[in-house]
C-alpha cells in the first residue's frame, strides 16, 4: 500500500478530499451567514414596525402601554429612558451605552440584561428618540432562530464528514481495484518484455484501462505474427544452410586430403584457412539455431528441482583443464543452498558459455572465480574474472547476437554466447547483471524469479 500513495489515483483523490472539505466549510460558513443575516433584516423589520407603532401612541400613556407589553410577550423585550438615561418603564432596565438613538439595529450576545431572566439571551436592539427627548429601546430575542441555525450548521457539518468518509472510501476502494489491475498489467508487461510475446494484458469492464489493454493486446498479436514470421524465414535460412555447410565441411576435408597427397603446401594452407571458416559459420548457424530453440521452449516446461551446488562443482570440474593449460587459477566456491526448480541442461549451458568467456578474456596467470551463495531472496551465482572487462556503454549490448566489442575482436569468436546466456536467463524468469569487477567483470545471476 506504500507506493499505491505516490500513484495518481490517489494523489487525485486526496486533492478531492481536500477540495471536498474547503467546499462543506465554505457551505457551512455561507450558510451561517446568510442565515444570521436573514434572521437580523427580519428582526430589524418587527422591531422598525414596532418602533412605528409605539411612535403614534400618546406619550402619557407609553409607559403603561409598555408594561402591558412586558407582561404578555415573552420575546420581545422593552424599555423606556429619560433623555439622561433614567429607566421609566419596561423590562430593560439599562440603556446600553453603545446603541445608537438613530434605529439602526444591533446584536447583542448575552450582553443586554433583561428582568426576569437569568441570563442574558442574543437580542437584536434598537432606539429611538423620540418627540418629548424620551428614548424608547426594543428588542428582539433571535435565540431560537440562532440555536435552530446551530443546529443546521452541526447537521451540515455531520453530513459534510459523513458523505466525505463514504466517498473517500468507495475512492479508496475504487482505486485498489484500479491499482490491482495496473499491477496485474504491469507483471505481464514485465513478462512481455523478457520475452514471452503470447502474454497479454489482462481486460475486463468498460473503462479507459479496458480499451487501452485491448488496442495493447492487438498490437501484440502483429508484434508476434511478424516476429514469428520473421524468427521462422531466419531459422529456415540457418537451417538451409546448415546442411550444404556441412558438405562443404566434409568436402573440404577429402580436399585437404588429397592436398597433402600432392605436396602442395600452398594449397593445403588454403584449403586449411577454408576449413576454419566453414567450421566458424557452421558453428554460428548451430548457436543461431540453438538460441531459437531455447526461445522456443514453453515456461517451465521440463522443468524440476536442481541441485545449484552441484551444478556449479561439475562446471568447475569441467573447464578445470582448460585453465590450467591457460595457466589460470579457477576457484570454485559454492555453499549449500539447497534446490531450484529449473531446467538443469539450459542452466548448464548457459554457465559453461560464461565460464568459457571468462576463461577466454582472462590474463595469462588470471584468475577466474565461480562463487554461490545464498541470500535472502534466494541463490546467487557470480562469476568474475581480472581480464579486460566490459564498457558501461556495453553491458547490454553484448548480449544481442552476433555484438563483438571492439577490445575482444582480436580474440576467436561468434558473439552468440552471453546472448544465449540471456535466452536461458529469460526462459527461468532470472535476473543476470553485468558489473566491473576491478579490473575484469563480474556477471551476476540472481536464480530467483
């Protein structure tokens, strides 16, 4: 789940999540303003026709009037005041300082004391002078209408958390289900790409994902048919010419024969040199063919468990003589790793093509070294030698068929080797690293999958 975080999907739902939640908090702050504000103009507008009511009353009879008031109206409160601030009658007993005498309206917040009451309620006030210096202060209390605002408010604020918790969620869970499918074509993807061309991109649904795995799909199946083509007019044409290759080999020999027979040191040297150049080409047209055939191979198919210590001792034992005619030093170390399940002729193969290399590149008096070892992942084989080693530039040519690199041209040989090396490689799912070993190489195989 680590890297599902850095993918789109995610990074797109989180700036959702984020947008979503500035977007309630907008809601919820335009709601309580335009409510707060609705509910003022119409408390304004009740206290104003108020104001006018009580304005066309005779003076003398205000106070009274403004009593009776008091007594029946539980959400208006008044008062009345001398031109000097002196209480004459209501249930306001102070006149609040900072409210202007102009019918401008103002909203106090527990702070304008009514008799009766234990606490000060959130009123909406307003004054007036009036004709005799009086002045005359009513008030509207919008407690309710700010508790009912409150709860709406809660409400929003529950339904905004609610509806982002679900819809993070089922974002959460779309994006697995999207993430699960980008992996499953990512592992084909991989599997394409180290050469099993009948895979394809898993399909399924209607979406975007679907038709791009599809438009894949198609353009895989082209890929293979001309690759098929291709890989079958190129083995028809080595195996062509492997046969009359072959009886030119052997005619070539009765040559060299009767050449000896007549004394003819010149023509047995030419006849010589033909030989080596038709044994170089059959040898290249059997390695080509060779390749094709390990490519060929379904996965896994004859498989079974392999003893990789083993393997490598009898690798070892077998170029041993080889080395030492080369006045090499092969050291040969392999711990117990128990088995495998691979294909043990291919990978016997493909070690004998890299010693062979390594024994072939290495010094006169070099040193070659076979070494297996076990890790956490699985098991290891590296082999390294002190020759001339391998550019960076180069490690990944050498292994297409046919590359030679321009410091090894001197020395015999097809240039079919490490990329029957990488065929055998492919064909186990392993991983094979070309590193500098200081000075000389150092060819890693990771025999795991």
């Amino acid at each position: 789940m680590g890297r599902s975080w850095n993918t789109t999907t995610f990074r797109q739902l989180f700036a959702y999540a984020i947008i979503f939640s500035f977007s309630v908090m907008f809601l919820i702050g335009f709601v309580g303003y335009a409510v707060t504000d609705q509910m003022e103009r119409r408390a304004d507008d009740v206290i104003q026709w108020q104001l006018g009511y009580f304005g066309s009353l005779p003076e003398k009879e205000l106070a009274v009037i403004l009593q009776r008031s008091v007594e029946h109206e539980h959400i208006n409160y008044y008062g009345l005041f001398t031109a000097d601030g002196q209480h004459i009658a209501g249930d306001v007993p102070t006149l609040p300082p900072q409210l202007s005498v102009e019918r401008s309206g103002m909203t106090f917040k527990h702070t304008l004391s009514v008799a009766g009451s234990e606490r000060a309620p959130i009123v909406r006030a307003m004054a007036e002078r009036r004709r005799d210096g009086t002045i005359l202060v009513i008030a509207h209390d919008i407690t309710h209408g700010l508790t009912i605002r409150l709860d709406v408010i809660n409400a929003l604020l529950a339904g905004g958390i609610i509806s982002l918790v679900v819809s993070s969620a089922v974002g959460v869970a779309l994006g697995v289900r999207q993430m699960r499918r980008v992996k499953a074509i990512r592992r084909v993807t991989l599997q394409i790409a180290q050469g099993d061309l009948k895979r394809r991109l898993p399909t399924g649904g209607r979406d975007e994902l679907n038709l791009l795995s599809h438009l894949v799909n198609n353009m895989l199946d082209e890929v293979e048919r001309l690759m098929t083509e291709v890989k079958g007019a190129c083995d028809g044409i080595a195996h062509d010419l492997l046969t009359p290759l072959a009886h030119v080999g052997r005619s070539l020999v009765h040559v060299a024969e009767r050449a000896d027979a007549l004394d003819d040191e010149q023509l047995s040297t030419m006849v010589a040199h033909a030989r080596s150049n038709t044994d170089k080409l059959l040898e290249r047209f059997r390695a080509m063919l060779r390749i094709s055939e390990i490519g060929a191979l379904q996965r896994r198919g004859g498989f079974a468990e392999v003893q990789l210590a083993t393997l490598v001792s009898e690798v070892g034992e077998l170029y041993e003589p080889l080395a030492e005619t080369k006045s090499i030093q092969l050291v040969v170390q392999a711990e117990p790793v128990g088995a495998i399940h691979a294909d043990r002729a291919l990978l016997f193969e493909a070690f004998t093509n890299l010693i062979d290399n390594a024994i072939k590149f290495a010094p006169t008096s070099g040193t070659v070294r076979i070494t297996l070892t076990r890790t956490r992942f699985g098991p290891q084989v590296e082999i390294v030698d002190n020759g001339p080693g391998i550019p960076s530039g180069e490690r990944q040519a050498v292994l297409g068929r046919f590359y030679r690199s321009e410091q090894t041209r001197h020395i015999p040989g097809s240039g079919l080797g490490l990329s029957m090396v990488s065929a055998v490689i492919r064909v186990h799912d392993f991983t094979m690293r070309i590193d500098n070993a200081a000075p000389g190489t150092r060819v890693t195989i990771e025999c795991w999958s």
